[in-house]
C-alpha cells in the first residue's frame, strides 16, 4: 500500500511540476504559442480554467498523498518520535595514565 501511494505521489508531483510549467504570464496566453488566435486549441479564455482546475486537483491529490505517507510512515509505533525512551549515558571517569610524569613545583620554579 505504501509503495502504490509513493508511486502515485511521485506522479503527482511530476504533474503538478507540469500544469505549472504550461502556464504562462497574464499578459499571454496558451493560444499566443499556437498562433496568437483566438480560435486556437484551448479558445480564449480555455487554457487558463482548465489549467487552473487541474493545477487545483494535482495540488489537492498532492497534498493529501503527503499526508498519507507522513502517516503510514510512522504507523507502527517505532519511528514516532515521543514514543522512543531516551538513553542515559552517562561519561566514565578518566583515570590519568600510567605513563605520565607529575609536575612538581619544585622541579618548574628553581630560585
């Protein structure tokens, strides 16, 4: 289930990249890029409510897939964050090594 819905997100989002891509300034239309007249593939005033309601869907779906694979990702109890017991660690004491020589002051300060 989880892989279908991941597959299906991932379509979504190449989707949603493309309506947004196919959309362009206010001042031009879908209609200007297949010859500038207004009896082109889409009419008038076609490009912009068809790729506005698709752009509304595809963002919609997006969503709502996002938050289905937040949800299924953490549903077995393991991955939640305030479900998990936090360790103690607590640092040994350094022992100071066998090798080293102590300072004395009698052996820095020599009057």
């Amino acid at each position: 289930m989880y892989t279908l819905i991941l597959l299906v997100h991932i379509m979504l989002a190449v989707a949603i990249v493309m309506v947004v891509l196919l959309q362009v300034g206010k001042g031009s239309g879908m209609g200007a890029a297949f010859g500038g007249s207004s009896e082109s593939f889409f009419g008038s005033s076609g490009p912009s409510n068809f790729l506005e309601k698709a752009t509304i869907v595809t963002g919609i779906l997006f969503l709502l897939t996002s938050i289905t694979l937040a949800y299924l990702s953490g549903e077995n109890g393991q991955n939640r964050l305030f479900n998990q017991a936090v360790p103690l660690q607590t640092a040994p004491a350094q022992a100071p090594s066998q090798n080293a020589m102590p300072v004395s002051p009698s052996t820095t300060q020599q009057k």
